[in-house]
C-alpha cells in the first residue's frame, strides 16, 4: 500500500502528530515485525506520538511496549500475567458479541469494524453506521472506527457515536498526511 520507503512513510505520519500510530504487519514473521517495530518505536519516540504494537504480545512485552493491539482469539489466550504487563489493550471486533467478550476479557478499548466498504477487506461489504451505534451502545469501553474512513466520511462516524477513528490505507496513500490529520481534527471536533 505504501509506495515509498515505510519507514520514511512512518515518520511522515508520526510528523503528523496522531495520536497513536499501531503497527499492524501481521503477514511479518515476529522476528521481522520485532526489528521493523524498533524503528517505528524510535520513530514515535522522536515525535512523542504513542505507540502501538499488534498481535506480536511476546514481543512487545520483550520490548517494553506497554501498548497492544490484538485478535479477539490471541486475548483470549493471555494469561493474567501478560495481560497486566500493558497499560492499553485495544481488540478488534465485528460484532457486538465480540466487543462484550473482548470488555470483559480485560481490552481497554475495540476498534469495530469494518464500517465503510474497503480495499483491506475487498469483496466484503462495510457493517455501516447501524453496527458502529449498536457496538457502541454494547461497551463501556471506548469504541474507534475502522474501515473505509476518509475526511470525507470521519464526520458520520463520529455522529454515530465512535470515540475516534482509525486510518490506514488514506495515510499510507496521502500525498500530505499533515493536511490530512489537520482535516480529520477539524471534522471530528466539530462533531464531538
């Protein structure tokens, strides 16, 4: 998806100053993943951006990331021991079965979705703004929006109740992230 340097794509983004950048390669081995994760550590580091590591756990403890992204299925497998280790576990879930499991197996916030149709998922329809609202109405926990999201639709999504939204695909593509953050605070504050 990037069509440049990902590292540089990296620091493009963190310079754009989001609030969290999550590393999400789960087609890396977690040897790979590790050593990209490094550099994209020092990278938010050096932006004071937060960072998120996903699906690797072992190796984010390993490196003192204290910040975790998972599969419903990998967060039922930690222990107590593990799952005390982060002070942040997000979930990803698409449904609201999913998102009450993933409350009370400890995630501090879900990412639900996919909202919008999307590259990501080709072929699967988006679940709409219905599911955003009904997930968000199932959890306690802050609910972020995924998939399918631009500065063009950011605005329903918050209307629908979403805590915030996630982007990949509009920031790996942007030709200027710092302008597309800029919109997306803008959209999403007129909207809170």
């Amino acid at each position: 998806m990037c069509k440049e340097d990902f590292t540089l794509r990296i620091s493009e983004i963190a310079a754009a100053n989001p609030d969290s950048i999550v590393l999400r390669e789960k087609d890396l081995s977690q040897e790979d993943y590790t050593e990209l994760a490094e550099n994209v550590m020092n990278i938010c580091e050096q932006y004071k951006v937060l960072f998120t590591m996903h699906y690797f756990y072992k190796a984010a403890i390993k490196l003192g990331v204290k910040r975790i992204h998972l599969p419903l299925h990998i967060l039922r497998q930690m222990s107590k021991e593990e799952k005390y280790f982060f002070s942040d576990i997000g979930v990803s879930c698409h449904s609201k079965e999913d998102a009450e499991e993933a409350e009370k197996l400890g995630a501090s916030y879900i990412t639900a979705g996919h909202i919008y149709d999307t590259d990501c998922k080709a072929g699967l329809p988006g679940r709409g703004l219905d599911f955003l609202s009904e997930v968000k109405r199932s959890v306690s926990i802050p609910v972020y929006a995924i998939g399918g999201i631009s500065a063009d639709n950011a605005d329903k999504i918050v209307s629908a109740g979403a805590d915030g939204i996630c982007i990949m695909s509009g920031f790996m593509k942007s030709p200027d992230p710092s302008r597309l953050a800029a919109v997306l605070r803008e959209v999403t504050k007129n909207n809170e």
